[in-house]
C-alpha cells in the first residue's frame, strides 16, 4: 500500500484523534500518548509539531489521511550521535508493509539531516509485532532490560533495538 511521511497540520486532527484513540495503539506506547485520545490531546501534539524543528516527526499519510506517525528524536550531551525513534500506525493498516517501509524512509531521512551514527527503538518485550517490524527494517536487538518498565499496572520487559549508519 502506497504511504508517504509529511509534516503534520491541523487538517489532520480529526483523523489523528479517530485512530489514536485506540488501546491496542496506546498499550504500546510510553504514557505521554494518551488513552482516551481526545481532541485535546490531538490540538496539543499538532501545536508541538508546529513548535519543535528539533524532531523529524511526521505523519503517516495515505489516500491524503493521516494514518499514524513516526518521528525521530536527537538526543543531547554524551548522546547527541544517537536519535530515538518512536512511531504508530492505525489498526486498519496493520499487515500491510506500511510501518516498516515508513521507518526505512525516515531512517535514510534522519542520517541525512542529524549528525547521528545510531537510531534506537524501545518496544515493549510483549510487543512482538513492533520487534519484527524492526528487524525486517534492518534494526539489531542491541538489549533486553528484564521487567524495567511498568505499562497498566504490569512490568514490562524493555528492548532496544538499534541500526547504525
């Protein structure tokens, strides 16, 4: 399915609240990304992408909707060669090759524009499906943290994965 990565605008708050708001997207994700997802929330993180030329986050955009996003993320100090990468797509698209050609894409971006040699990604050890996206993308299992994070009341395990220019 054909997809391309573009900045986000605030045509695009609708769509980003009807497929955020949905708790097998949000289980997956840190606690900054809200459940119920509400309009709010949508207004708040268009106006961040708005203020913050620091990240590459875009959205996922097919048929011209906004189906999910990826962005990456500069770190600082002694970790300024690396940049965290993070990243969602709507429940309708899953299967369809769409996140994992969306992160080869925006890995090619990042080493372009950031003075990067790593990019990580910190999926949940339940997160099977996010761990082969990773893979099939290129990304080496770099670390398993057993228990660390703690997701709905439950610890999670928390890997890393990480390619390298």
């Amino acid at each position: 399915m054909k997809f391309t990565l573009r900045p986000w605008n605030i045509n695009d708050l609708d769509n980003l609240v009807r497929y955020a708001n949905n708790y097998k997207i949000a289980k997956n994700m840190s606690d900054g990304f809200p459940h119920p997802y509400t309009i709010e929330a949508g207004k708040a993180f268009i106006e961040n992408m708005a203020n913050n030329p620091n990240n590459l986050i875009f959205a996922i955009d097919i048929n011209e909707e906004a189906v999910g996003a990826i962005g990456v993320h500069p770190q600082t100090d002694i970790h300024r060669k690396n940049a965290e990468m993070g990243y969602w797509l709507a429940e309708p698209f899953w299967g369809k090759g769409i996140i994992s050609g969306a992160i080869k894409e925006i890995v090619e971006i990042a080493f372009k524009n950031f003075d990067i040699n790593r990019i990580f990604a910190r999926p949940f050890g339940s997160n099977l499906a996010s761990q082969k996206v990773l893979e099939k993308a290129g990304f080496k299992l770099e670390a398993r943290f057993e228990k660390t994070l703690i997701k709905n009341g439950e610890l999670e395990d928390e890997l890393v994965y990480a390619i390298r220019n």
